[in-house]
C-alpha cells in the first residue's frame, strides 16, 4: 500500500498513529538541526518534520537533498504541533518522519504550484499537468465534476438514457464550419466532426428512445472570440411527445436543480421575456438581469425638435445609469471615447445630468428645454442623481452599442455580483436571419427547428417576420442553453431548406437521411443543449471557461502542451492521396 492516509486528512485525533503518507514537495525548509518538508496530494498538504535528536544523519541528509515537486513517500508518527497554523486543516499535526523514499525526482518547475503563481498564461498551459497540481485550477476540475454529476443524476432520475452518437459523420450545420477528416477508406471522402448531435438526436426520437442526453464533445471551426474554444462541451437532451411547455418545465428544473445542489441557491420561476422584448429592452437577446437600467425608446419625445442627429436616427434610445450625475465632466468624456471605440462603434453620445434639485444639463441644451428632459427620465426611468446616456442611429447597432455600455457601466458599478443568480427564458426567435455577406437568409437556431403553428405561409411573403419555437435559457447575461420544438414532417423540412436555399438535389444529398426518416412516424419532438463549459464557469462565479477546461486550446486554437495541429508525414499523406497546396 503506497499510502495509509492522504496528505489532507490528518488531525490531532491521529496522534501517535503511525501513518504512510505519499505526495509531492511543496516546500523544504532546513534549519540546520531541524527540517520542514510540507508534501501535498490531491487533498492537502502535511508538514513533515525531521529532528537532529529523533531522526539519523542519514534521513536528515536525506531530506536536505529534496527538491520541489520531488515524489515522496514517508513512514512517520503523527504528533501535535509546537506552533500550529490556522490556515490550513491539518495545520494541528505534524508527521515526524522514520522513513523516506524518494518515488521520483523532478527538475526545477518553470513556475511555482501555489495559488498565486508566478506563471504567465502560456507557461501554465505549455505545463498544464504542473497548473493542475494547483489548488484553483484543481477545484475547477473538481467542480465540473461535481456539476456533470449532479446532470446526469437529475436527467438519470428523470427518465432520460444517456446514448452516445457517433464523431466521424457528415455535416450538421449549427452555423459554423466543420472540422473534417480525411477517410482513407473512401479516397476524396471526408467525415465532418459534428458541430453538435442534432440530427442523430432528433433520429434517436424516430427511433422511440424518448428522454434522450448525452454530455458530449461538439466541434467548431470558428474564429474564436476571447472565450471560445474549437472543442467543447454541450449537455445534449431531446425529447419525444412534448410541447414547448414541457421542455421549459423540464430544464428550468435541471437548473434549478443545479443551482440548488451546487451553489445553495433557491431561484422562484424563471421569468420569460420575448426575444422582440429582450432586443427592445436590453438590445440583447441575452440580457443580464440582475440589475436594471433598461433601454428607454426616445424617438417620440426627442426627435423633431431641430436636433438633426436624432432626427435623421432610425432609433434613439437612452439608459439610466444610477449614481451618474457624480460622474466628473472628464469621467464622462472617457465614457463617450469608451463607446467611440471601434469594438463599440458608437458615433456620439448624449447626456443628461438629472441634478439633485430635480433640474436636468444636457450636451443637447441648445435643442431641449427642462420639459424636453424630464421627458426623457421618465421613458428612461432616470430618478435625481442619476446620468442618461443617450445614442441613436440604425436600430440593430444603437441597440448593441447601448447594450455594451449598459454591460460596462454594470461591471463598473458593481452590479454584477456573481453569487447572485438570475435566469430567464428567451422565446420566440426569428426563424430566419438575413445575412449580408453570404446574401441568402440563414436560420436562427438551425434548420431543423420549427415555425410558430401558422406561419409557415408567412415564409413566402415575410420571411423575417416569421417567429420559431426556439428558447434560450439566460443566466447573468450568458446563452447557457438552446433549443427549440423541431419539425417532425417531410414536406414542412423540404419547405425550410428551399427557403435556406438548398435545392432538391442539394437537401436530397445533406438530409435525405433525415427526411426519409421523417416517413417512417417521427413522433413530435423538441429538445435544447447546454454549453456545459460556460454553465460551470458562472456557476463557479467565474467568466472563462479556459479556467474550467483540464486541456483548453489557445486563441489560435492551439494546444501549446502537445503542440497541435502539426504536420503530417509525406507517408500520412499518400496513404489518405492528399496533396497540400500550401499558400506559404
Ligand atoms: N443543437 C443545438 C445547438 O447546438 C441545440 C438544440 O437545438 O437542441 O445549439
């Protein structure tokens, strides 16, 4: 046995017991006639002690020459400490060792394994299995493991099978593009690594496994934004003979399930706003709801009035920032470059002081008289001491510039406290989106995904009017979760390609399978998934999921640590008739 106890349990109850204990080093620390040694585990750490009276030359020796990160093994008494230290759980004992075995040695660490290390993000991910020895990123991983098992018992308890659906297929197109790997079998042939198990799950319906999830790795070949990854992880669920309703019910238990079991919270029933309400609300269609300062519309009470930038605005829209009239002249200034810059790409923007004495100041004052603004506070909810910061333009980019700033100056007030919990639902998207760049309309959600009863004929005559019967749940201002009520009939799936242009042939050859599917009684069907990444990150009060994550890939989609991707072998390569035709 290579241990009797771990390094994170011992106590003065253990006094006298002769234990064997196994770990690495933490620390040495030689007084010349006495030596410290804390070794650690999984669990903990223990201090060690060897003593010039009690211990031979030879281990005292022994224990000089240990390094960090040694592997260790000890055999020793437990005893009470002479200064104990409060901070950690064993900090009452001590091990005084009789026996020393070094298991391994170690070369000197590129950086230090404590929780305030001196390691850069790219040394702890080139030594990711050194940052894991360290307690932050240790209880990460610990605490996804704790929130992946608390899923899979709630999903378990509730009838649903957990079926795992296969990584080598063809195309699902959740909107990004495919990872693809080349079939040495089938010359010129590449399987698609799924973007997520959407049709195999809505198959596994057809196939009358109703409550199905999977906890399951996707793949996405996208530009990743700060907090993305190529690899990731979704919680999967889909299930047959339900209605919208019943899967609301039955992941908004889940999550409170979640929240109740891993962070002590009891949350009342979500609220549910419309995605129209959301955008016109917060200009976002994944609003952070723990605090207020909702969007107010300002065209009725702002515009005609000989101020031509909001005249000639499709939308001027304003928020109430509570507190602001402290705001110094320069502090404000900073807020105007702040929504200038390019990543929020405001042109301007106006604002009014709401005075104490109930009197308004405004950068417009040449345009608006005190009646103009009291107007404006009372669309905008703006009370004595606060500032309302005002922009307009195009709709869609007012709306998400405002939403930005209305994001910033939460985090900077301190509004965004992330022990507290506040989810909602999103309903009712867009079935369609236009899409500029690529001049075709694109779905929403995805193409499986089912209109409102009775719009379907609307597709012809207003596309982008059409709603689906697709949900996101929101939590603290992030998308954890989507998903909708799918088609389940041939003839709406072929109208809904045609409508995403794909012709006959081309939906034939990527979804036969499915729509020959849809033949054979495909019961009415729905389901969403989670990303389980991120859920564990705000559960866990943090924002990066890279923190979460035991081998997360870079911004440039890079694992530092095996250095992937790589070359291939010219051999590699005739094997699968390749041939790089590479630009530089
Ligand atoms: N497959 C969808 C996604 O990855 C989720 C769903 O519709 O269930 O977003």
């Amino acid at each position: 046995m290579y241990r009797s106890h771990n390094c994170g349990e011992l106590r003065t109850t253990h006094n006298n017991t002769e234990v064997t204990l196994a770990g690495w080093v933490q620390g040495v620390r030689d007084k010349g006639f006495m030596v410290y040694v804390d070794v650690r585990d999984r669990y903990g750490i223990t201090q060690l002690y060897f003593d010039e009276d009690q211990t031979s030359k030879d281990l005292m020796e022994q224990a000089q020459r240990l390094g960090r990160e040694f592997v260790i093994q000890v055999k020793g008494k437990v005893q009470e400490r002479a200064s104990k230290n409060p901070n950690i759980p064993t900090g009452d004992i001590e091990v005084l060792v009789s026996e020393l075995t070094v298991l391994n040695s170690s070369i000197v660490p590129p950086f230090t394994i404590e929780d305030q290390t001196d390691g850069g993000d790219d040394l702890r991910m080139k030594y990711r299995y050194l940052d894991i020895r360290r307690n932050p990123v240790k209880g990460n991983l610990i605490f996804r493991h704790k929130v992946a098992q608390a899923v899979r018992n709630y999903l378990s308890n509730n009838g649903f099978i957990e079926v795992e659906t296969p990584y080598l297929i063809k195309s699902t197109p959740e909107g990004a593009r495919d990872f693809v790997v080349p079939s040495r079998m089938n010359e010129g042939q590449f399987y698609a690594l799924p973007q997520s198990p959407q049709t195999f799950k809505q198959l596994l319906m057809v196939g009358g496994m109703d409550k199905y999830f999977q906890i399951v790795k996707c793949f996405r070949d996208e530009d990743l934004r700060a907090d993305r990854q190529p690899e990731f992880t979704q919680i999967d669920c889909e299930m047959a003979f339900v209605e919208q309703e019943d899967i609301l019910n039955t992941f908004e238990g889940l999550t409170r399930h979640l929240l109740k079991e891993i962070n002590g919270v009891d949350v009342e029933k979500f609220p549910r706003l419309l995605y129209d309400d959301a955008m016109r609300l917060y200009g976002n269609d994944k609003p952070d709801i723990r605090f207020g300062m909702e969007f107010g519309e300002l065209n009725a009470v702002a515009q005609h009035k000989d101020f031509n930038v909001f005249n000639s605005a499709e939308l001027v829209v304003g928020i109430a920032v509570p507190g602001g009239n402290s705001y110094t002249r320069k502090d404000i200034d900073k807020l105007i470059d702040w929504v200038k810059r390019p990543q929020v790409g405001a042109l301007g923007m106006v604002y009014c002081r709401c005075n104490d004495d109930g009197s308004y100041k405004s950068s417009v004052d040449k345009f608006y008289n005190q009646d103009d603004l009291a107007k404006w506070a009372e669309v905008t909810g703006a009370k004595a001491g606060d500032l309302i910061c005002v922009l307009s333009g195009e709709t869609s980019k007012v709306r998400a510039q405002l939403s930005a700033l209305r994001m910033e100056l939460a985090e900077r007030l301190g509004l965004r406290n992330p022990d507290e919990f506040a989810p909602l639902w999103v309903m009712d998207f867009p079935l369609l989106e236009w899409d500029e760049e690529t001049e075709r309309y694109h779905a929403m959600h995805h193409p499986f995904t089912s209109p409102k009863p009775g719009q379907l004929e609307l597709l012809d005559t207003k596309p982008c009017e059409v709603k689906a019967n697709a949900y996101d749940l929101v939590l603290n201002g992030n998308e954890i979760g989507g998903g909708s009520i799918r088609i389940h009939d041939k003839a709406t799936q072929a109208i809904m390609l045609k409508h995403l242009g794909f012709s006959d042939e081309e939906a034939r050859a990527q979804f036969g399978f499915l729509m020959d599917a849809f033949e054979y009684g495909a019961p009415p069907h729905g389901g969403i998934a989670f990303g389980l990444d991120r859920l564990v990150a705000i559960l866990g009060g943090q924002e990066t999921i890279r923190d979460f994550i035991a081998f997360p890939k870079n911004n440039s989609g890079r694992d530092v640590m095996i250095d992937a991707p790589a070359p291939i072998d010219k051999e590699q390569l005739e094997e699968l008739n390749l041939k790089l035709n590479l630009k530089s």
